[in-house]
C-alpha cells in the first residue's frame, strides 16, 4: 500500500461520529466560477509579472498530478508571466490542521491565488467543523493577503463517489459550498467526468496501468482512474482533474468581477476558525526530559524543518508538556513512527485520557496530530500532556493491517515527538 493511499485513508478512518449529521447535498456542477479571479487573471496577462499560486491540501495535491499540471497550464496559458509554485500539501490531513498552518505554510510566501483541495480528507469530518475551518482559511487570507484570490477545488475517491453518480456533491463538497457561495469565491469539481465514466461502466476504480497487450484485454477497454481507488494515476486520472480545471478558466475568467482588494463581509460562522494558529513548542512549556531536535544539526529534525521547526522528542515516562490558553479549539502538530508510544491528556478538570501515539501505519514516521479539545468556552484552560509509562500493544496493533515487527529495534519504546499547539485563540504566559 502506497504512502499516499495509507495517509488518506488514515484520515477518513479517524471521521468523527459527529459527521453522521444530515446535511443538504449541492447539485453537481463543475465550475461555479461565481466572482472569478480577477486579480489573479490581471496580474497573469502582466509581461515580466511573477505569480504564485498556492496548493492546500492532502496527498491527492501532494501527488505529481493537478497539482503541478495545472501550474504548466497556467505558465502555457499565460507565457508573458512566470508562474511560481507555494507547495503546502500535506497527505492525510485536513482542513482542520490547514488553517492552522495556513499562515507558516502559505500567506508567509505571498500568494496570488490560493487554491484549496480538502474534499476527500475531509470526508469524514462535520459539516460544521468544515465550514468553520474552510471560512477560517478564506478570513484569514484576506485579511493578510486582500489581493489574494482563493478557489475551492475538490477530488473523489470510489468511498465518496455514490452522491455524485446522482448529481449531487459528496457531504464535504457541500459544505464547502455554503463558504463558497457567502465570499463568493469560484470552486471547480474535478470529479465530474470521473463520475461520468463510473455511471457509464467505463471507470476501472482500483489497477495498475496496463502495459502489455494481455492486461488491457484484461480491463476491456475501461479508463484506468488510480492504483487504489484514492489517489489518480498522474497519467490517467489526474489528467481529467487537469482538464477540469482547464475547462473552468473561461467561465471563471468571464465572471471575475474588477480587480481589487477584497473586502471581508460579516462572518457566515461566527465561531469560524480565523484565529486558528500554529504555536511552536517553547522550552517553557516541556519539562527537563524534553529533548529540542534542531533542524539544522539534528537528522531527524531536518526531515520535517519545513513545517515543524521546533520538534521536541521525550522518551521518558512522566516527561510533560503543559501550557495555558484562551480559546475554543487546541490540538498538538507532531509526528508518529515506529517507535511513539502514548501520552495522558489532561485538560482543565476533565478526567486524564489516554492517547495512543501510534496506530496500524506506523511502520514509518509521519506528520499527525490529535485534538486536545474543541468547541471549549472562550475562557482559559490548562493542558498537560505527559508521556505514558506504558507503550501500547504494537504487535497487535499492526496485525490490524497484517503487519508485523519486523525490527524490534525501530519499534523499541514509547517516545512523544510534538512540535506546534494548533490552537484558535492564543497562549496565556
């Protein structure tokens, strides 16, 4: 199983029950270019003009597909500008951890257009969490970057298809849309035409790409979409979502209102995650057993520099993180492998939990993380995280995936390797 499937469908595998809820279903339409790009489209048409466009996402915007195709496109389109990639795509995470780290990740590096792909990984997830997060994304932006253009671009999957084969939008996409249609920003589905071919009993969900004449015998001529039903082959599905998005820019480009900054209207959420903020760790914050793991020197800090430059890593049992804050919403940006263990979670007066560092996938190191607490009054809390002195059961975890031990060595002990608090509010000293 590939990184990218396993990050993905670790994601919509962790859907919390809340996302059970009805929800109105959007009618499916491609493009509803709605008041288009104009200063992305003006600034495009510039000789000499640099633009950057921005990709948020998950591993479907961190595969070599739409992603970098529709950059080409772009720099065809429009060759008297040069066009400039901000790569802000994460796999297995959601728009709950992008707008918190929307500000390192993106608005540090100045886009011109922000676009924004977390259908699929958020499928799982409520609809009101999606709109609170996905509004955040969007108020955040313009306030930092008013000239910035933003789009919502959405992807499928065979789990998430069903509603699309009858012309309405997968649960995530419709929430989406509700942000979508209050700042009237233009969305673009790139999986119409895969629906499409799936109705028609032309898609083939889940192969290899046939190479000998016995195996495209064997798939009776049918458009092979991905490897795992998840994350298109660059050669064959990601070129439908690149011809979407192709197919969009005359709609969009005929609806972009004049060039301008935009102005924030009242808040479709009020309780949206504007203030959503990534907070590295201070030595402040962990106890003497907490070890920092400089980016610079230290080699597995320089594996995950670019999004987490303050990793800290406690191996020792009763070794604590705590912190005060104000706010609705705190989780912890950290990393999980082979060798994590669990933590207990204490927040305010609440009873201590427990929280496994460490799942089925953990036969490799990854960027996670997991939620102290959410939809908490707008007052002070107090959080401790102390590392477990017990590791949890890795055997009988991995065997959930038929995995196995296959080095007890990388899978020796228990270790906490945090590195941000994801927090909407702020730090109380």
């Amino acid at each position: 199983m590939s990184l990218l499937r396993v990050l993905t469908l670790l994601a919509l595998a962790s859907a919390p029950l809340a996302a059970a809820e009805e929800f109105p279903l959007v009618e499916a339409q491609e493009c509803r270019p709605r008041a288009g790009w104009p200063n992305f489209l003006a600034k495009a048409r510039t000789p000499g003009a640099t633009v950057r466009v921005a990709y948020l996402g998950g591993s479907i915007t961190a595969q070599p597909g739409w992603r970098p195709k529709t950059l080409a496109h772009f720099q065809k389109t429009w060759p008297q500008a040069k066009f400039e990639e901000i790569h802000a795509a994460i796999g297995g995470t959601g728009s709950d951890l992008g707008v918190s780290r929307l500000r390192q990740d993106v608005l540090v590096h100045q886009p011109d257009l922000l676009l924004v792909e977390f259908a699929v990984n958020d499928g799982g997830a409520a609809p009101g969490q999606i709109i609170r997060c996905m509004e955040g994304i969007v108020r955040q932006t313009w306030r930092a970057l008013p000239n910035c253009d933003i789009g919502f671009v959405y992807t499928i999957t065979e789990a998430l298809v069903p509603p699309l084969l009858e012309g309405k939008f997968q649960r995530s996409a419709s929430a989406m849309e509700k942000v979508a249609d209050h700042y009237a920003l233009p969305t673009v589905h790139l999986g119409l035409e895969v629906a499409k071919l799936a109705r028609e009993g032309q898609l083939e969900w889940r192969a290899k790409l046939p190479k000998t004449d016995e195996e495209k015998q064997a798939l009776a001529g049918k458009f092979v979409f991905a490897p795992d039903s998840v994350h298109p082959h660059p050669e064959t599905g990601h070129e439908l979502y690149l011809k979407a998005v192709a197919r969009s820019l005359d709609p969009i480009e005929a609806s972009s209102t004049k060039a301008g900054a935009h102005a924030l209207m009242a808040p479709l959420e009020a309780g949206n995650y504007e203030r959503a903020a990534l907070v590295p760790l201070t030595a402040a914050m962990v106890s003497s057993g907490f070890r920092r793991l400089d980016p610079k020197t230290d080699e597995f800090g320089k594996r995950w520099a670019n999004r987490l430059t303050s990793l800290h890593e406690a191996v020792k049992a009763g070794e604590a993180l705590s912190f005060r804050f104000k706010g609705t919403r705190c989780a912890i940006y950290d990393v999980i492998g082979p060798d994590g263990g669990q933590v207990t979670v204490t927040l305010d007066d609440q009873p201590p939990r427990v929280v496994p560092r460490f799942d089925a996938y953990c036969t490799y190191h990854r960027l996670s993380s997991f939620v102290i607490g959410t939809d908490l009054p707008d007052t002070v809390h107090t959080v401790r995280i102390e590392v477990h002195p017990e590791s949890p059961d890795k055997a009988k975890i991995l065997a959930q995936r038929q995995q196995t031990i296959d080095k007890p060595e990388r899978y020796a002990g228990a270790a906490f390797h945090p590195g941000a608090l994801l927090l909407v509010g702020e730090i109380v000293e």
